[in-house]
C-alpha cells in the first residue's frame, strides 16, 4: 500500500483548463448558472474513461488537508 501512495503538495502538476468558461463582469447568477453548468459538462466528460490520478479535488488556496483511502493519496494544498 505504501508503495502506491500517493502525496499531493502544494499544486497541481496540471491545472484545470477554465478557458471555455464565459465570466461577465455584470451577471452573477448568469455567471454562477455558466460555472455550474461546466463543472457538470466536466465531470459528465469522465464517464467512461480511466480514472485521472493527478486529480487535485480541492484548490491550492483551500486551508485544509485530506487524505482520500479510495484513491491512497494524501493532499496538502499550498495554503496549509
């Protein structure tokens, strides 16, 4: 098991690409509907394919740590 550990420090090798992501400066909830809406078309996205092990499920800002027993790794983001 220690062998196939896995620790997550500080960032992501891979960042998550945002760019087709529509922001407006002035529309919130448009804003708010258009970020749910691409977190939904991403994760639908992984259907079918293997598991992405360089994964982060929190961002680099975040003040916590988690350790996933499904996935053996452990995640100390860069704000810790």
């Amino acid at each position: 098991k220690l062998a196939k550990f896995t620790p997550k420090i500080g960032y992501p090798d891979k960042w998550r690409d945002y760019s087709r992501l529509n922001i407006k400066r002035d529309d919130l909830v448009g804003n708010a509907m258009r970020a749910s809406t691409f977190e939904y078309e991403r994760n639908i996205g992984k259907l079918g394919k293997p598991i992405d092990h360089t994964e982060w499920g929190m961002t680099p800002q975040t003040v916590n740590a988690y350790y996933r027993s499904t996935m053996n790794e452990i995640v100390f983001p860069a704000a810790i």
